[in-house]
C-alpha cells in the first residue's frame, strides 16, 4: 500500500487504542493523530517551534504501531522521523543525544566508545554502579561489553557443517557487535547447522535507526550507504538479522531514503527484498534443525514480542508457535505478551517515568506466569527489561536464538 499524506487522517482514533504512550498519559496531543494534527500546524506556519513542540513530537517509541492499523494508509512513522529532524535543526539536541549521534555516525568511533565503556566497567565499583542509573536503569544491570566486537572475533566467510545448501550475509547490528556477543555466536551455530555458508560483511555499520530516530538524517545517509555498499552481493540468497529494528531499516527505510538519491536505489530495494528476521529464517528450515534427544528436561519459558517484530515482520505469533514446537520448551504466555516494554531505542532514558509504568507492568505479568527464561528478540527490549529486573529475581532475559542453539546436537 503506498503510504498517504497526513491530511489524510480522518482522526478516527484507531491509532488511540494501539499507542503505548498514549495509553499511558491519556494526552490527545501525545497520541499519533495529535501529533500528525500538531506537524500539520507546523507546516502550514500556524505552529512556531518550542522545546514544548519537540518534546511532544520525541515523546514517541517509533513503534510503527499506528501505522500498522492505520485504516487511511498514513505513514505515520516517516511523518514522526520527518518531524524529528525539523525539531533537530531549530531546537537543537542535548548533550547526550549528540553524543550518541556522534558516536554511531562512525564505525570507529563506536569501537573506541565501547572500548571506554568495557574499560569503566571494570573499575566502577559494584556499590557505585547499583546508585548510578541510565534512565530507570541501574548501571550494575547493564550488559557487559564483548570484550572483542563480535565482528572481529569471526571470519568474514563461515562454512557450515554439512552440505552446503545456500548462503546468507548476516547483518549483526551494533548490540551484538559490541554487548550481546551470545546471540550472535548462537545464531552463527544454527547456520552452520542447518547448512548455510555465512558471510558477515566487515564494513557494515550501524543500521542507522537511532540517527533517523534523532533526526541525524546526513549522518544516516552515510551509514546507509556504507551498509548498502557493504550488503550488496548476488551471492547471498538472504540477508538475516537478529535484531527486528535493524530489519526495520534494512526492509523499508532503506528504499525510502534511497529513493531520491541518485544512486544506491535499486540496490536498496534488492536488499530490502532478501531481508528476513532470525526467527522468521529458522521458522523456514525447523526441520533441518536437529535437537539433543539427552535435552529432556522442561524449560519454563515466556515471550516478549518486540515492536518491530510485530510491526514490521508480523512474526510476532510465528515466533510463539515456534517456542511451542520445541519439545524442551514449556511455553506460557504472558497476558501482555505483545505489549511494548517502554524501551523505544533512548526513550527509556528518555523518559524514564513513562517508560517505568510500561515496563514494570510487563515484569508483573512475566513473574505472574512463573517461567524462568524471558525470550525477546530485540535487543534495547532485552536490556530494559532486564535492566529493570531486581538483582535477585531469578527471571533471565535472553534472545530466542541462545535457547535453540543450547538444544542442538553437537554435529
């Protein structure tokens, strides 16, 4: 469906019952249809600029929920990042959002602020690190760093470990690059097991969702093109990510952006159309995967749908039926299983009073069905709900992909 202009919202209120924030604060100008109301104003010079104005744009977790069940087709999600960079350009950005910007607008400069940061860890103590906090997170909760960036501990060429029956670039994102090194080895594993040969391209960068999101769109740009270029190879039968938000770019913003520049475009779109979500690609070949027939004892096991999981692979359910097939697996649903956890790339740091209610919520519902292993396949989901965890509650966040590879059979 080609995406329609804002005026072609009929402020029917549907994108009301689906928005996070909104169901929070119960403010019609924080709901999608007042914002596009509100960007409207502005762009027909009936609204000035004001830190009021950005703050109410930026108060938004970039979902894409109210687009998914937009019944006038309005691409709501596009309409916010548009708004964003106006916001950028007049109001300016604060410190530690520049500081992001500026630290994922190069890949070198996200290796050595990661460096930094793995070296800050070791040295802060346990008490300190309980007092400090990120948003509502305690820096004692936050993931360690890989202690070698997850690119450079692997091959650019992997071959599997039987007959090889194709061949997929693995787009790892920056979070398994540089904190959640477990996915991605994981997800290596269960390539070579199924029988794919795996490149993992050396110059792909950050996806460049945060800048877009922050309205850095020169900066993206570079990014997109770095990754484009990166990406490109007639070899690969898929391009596969573990994170949904960097399939997010990868599928549609890609070939949006590109699409008026004058070259990278059709490239993007051969991209977008080989681009598959983790689970979605394990879904493909379940009967390839061979499980530990000694693996016999029950895993309690709950799921946490991801926005972009839901929203932009629609492999939300997919990514239950699959837990249910696994025989080790005792699945329970949490009654708020796709419910947004209030992570929202900064938004938790953000605004962390908005994004406590929502996250301790989901926490509540995820004690209330007992399970030991909370399963999310985004990674800022991971580290908010995990982050927001007390110390001793003996609930573990980790992908899905960690739990499938433990149960394989050592070939």
């Amino acid at each position: 469906m080609i995406p329609k202009p804002l005026q072609n919202c009929g402020k029917c209120g549907l994108c009301l019952n689906v928005c996070p924030v909104y169901k929070i604060l119960k403010q019609e100008q924080t709901s999608p249809r007042g914002k596009l109301q509100l960007i409207k104003a502005y762009d027909h010079n009936t609204l000035a600029s004001s830190d009021l104005l950005k703050d109410i744009v930026s108060k938004c977790l970039m979902c894409g929920s109210c687009t998914a069940s937009c019944p006038s087709g309005i691409d709501h999600y596009s309409e916010f990042m548009e708004m964003r960079k106006k916001m950028a350009d007049v109001q300016g950005e604060t410190l530690a959002i520049k500081s992001l910007i500026y630290l994922l607008g190069r890949e070198y400069r996200l290796k050595f602020g990661s460096g930094l940061a793995r070296t800050g860890q070791k040295f802060v103590p346990d008490k300190v690190a309980k007092t400090i906090k990120l948003g509502n997170i305690p820096l004692k909760n936050f993931p360690k760093l890989n202690s070698t960036p997850f690119r450079n501990a692997n091959d650019e060429i992997i071959l599997p470990y039987k007959k090889q029956i194709g061949t997929v670039l693995y787009f790892t994102g920056c979070a398994t690059n540089y904190l959640y090194e477990d996915t991605g080895f994981a997800f290596i594993e269960i390539l070579k097991h199924i029988g794919y040969k795996i490149i993992i391209p050396k110059d792909q960068t950050c996806c460049s969702i945060p800048l877009l999101f922050h309205g850095a769109s020169d900066k993206a740009l570079k990014n997109i093109i770095t990754n484009i270029n990166a990406l490109t190879n007639n070899e690969a039968d898929a391009i596969v990510v573990d994170c949904s938000t960097c399939g997010e770019a990868l599928k549609n913003e890609y070939p949006r952006i590109m699409e008026n520049q004058e070259q990278g475009s059709v490239e993007a779109i051969k991209i977008a159309s080989k681009v598959i979500d983790s689970l979605s690609f394990i879904d493909q070949h379940f009967d390839l995967l061979e499980f530990d027939p000694n693996v016999t004892d029950k895993i309690s096991v709950t799921y946490h749908a991801p926005c972009h999981t839901r929203n932009s692979f629609g492999s939300n359910t997919l990514a239950e039926k699959l837990l249910s097939k696994l025989a080790f697996v005792n699945y329970k649903q949490a009654s708020d299983v796709n419910e947004c956890c209030g992570g929202g790339g900064t938004f938790f740091y953000e605004y962390p009073e908005v994004s406590k209610k929502m996250v301790d919520k989901k926490i509540k519902n995820a004690k209330a069905v007992q399970a030991s292993l909370w399963i999310t396949d985004c990674p800022v989901c991971r580290m908010n709900l995990s982050g927001n965890l007390d110390l001793d509650d003996k609930l573990k966040v980790i992908h899905p992909l960690t739990l499938i590879h433990s149960a394989l059979k050592q070939i």
